[in-house]
C-alpha cells in the first residue's frame, strides 16, 4: 500500500515506519492471487486481506475492474483480425464476452467470430443468442446481440 495513503489516517507516522509495517505483514501474510481459507478459517486474498468479513471497496472493484478490462482488450485485440477497425459496439461486445467467459470460451463462438470477420452482423447475433452463454446470461446477451444487429443498420445509412 503506498504510504501517502497511509499516512493520510495517521499524520504522526513517518514514512520509514509505515514501510516497515507493510513489510512486515507482507512478511508474515504471505501473497497470494487467489482465494483461500487463512488460519482462522476465513476466505483470504492477497497480503491476508479476509474478503469474507471485510470484502472489498467499491475503489477496489473498480482498480480490479478496470485491469481485467485492459487484460481483455489486450487478449481479444490479439486474436480478431482488424479488431482495431471493427464498429465500436462490435468491440464492446467482444471485449464484454471476453471479460465475462474468458478468451477461451469466447474463442468456441466461432461462427460468431466469423461473422464477425465477414461484417454479417445479424449472422453474429443469431451466432451470440444460439449458446449456453445467451440462455445463461439472458439481457446481457440480448443486448450484446442488439449492438451487433445495429451494426448493419449504422453500415447502410
């Protein structure tokens, strides 16, 4: 945790001190990326931060939130040809549908994504709400497949 953030709690802390404390419970926490059960039993990420009791804040969500994002964009603009040049709300469904299944999942979409390559927008939608994810994730999908159909009408006008 950056010591200004820190020190805004407690002005009487100098910074060496509130290293020191960081260190030390990095120490004696340990880190871990996922979730698991701490010695008292409760389910715990990171430097022993007890998700269970303490959850999380909305700030946090949305750091969380907004580097899975980046990690979408990253992997899916990888993989879709000219991704750079598609639709807006073409990317946003991709990178919605990656975020939310992971690219491996995504990447079984495969007549979807061929649509997608040949710009047959309505085909895509058709693609998107014939699967598990569409029955599952019901208005998520329903719109992901509407921004894929108002593509078509965007192209003609």
């Amino acid at each position: 945790m950056p010591a200004r953030l820190f020190s805004v709690y407690n002005q009487n802390m100098d910074n060496n001190l509130i290293k020191d404390i960081t260190n030390h419970i990095k120490e004696y926490e340990g880190f871990s990326s996922l979730v698991y059960e701490c010695t008292a039993g409760y389910q715990t990420i990171g430097y022993g931060r007890n998700i269970e009791q303490k959850g999380i804040t909305k700030s946090e969500a949305e750091f969380l939130l907004h580097n899975d994002l980046e990690q979408s964009v990253k992997e899916i603009s990888n993989i879709v040809k000219d991704f750079n040049d598609l639709p807006d709300k073409v990317k946003l469904v991709l990178i919605d549908m990656t975020y939310n299944l992971g690219l491996s999942k995504l990447l079984t979409f495969e007549k979807m994504l061929d649509a997608i390559d040949a710009k047959n927008w309505e085909k895509a939608a058709e693609e998107l709400l014939d699967s598990k994810y569409a029955r599952q994730t019901k208005r998520r999908a329903r719109m992901n497949a509407s921004y894929l159909i108002a593509c078509g009408y965007h192209e003609s006008d």
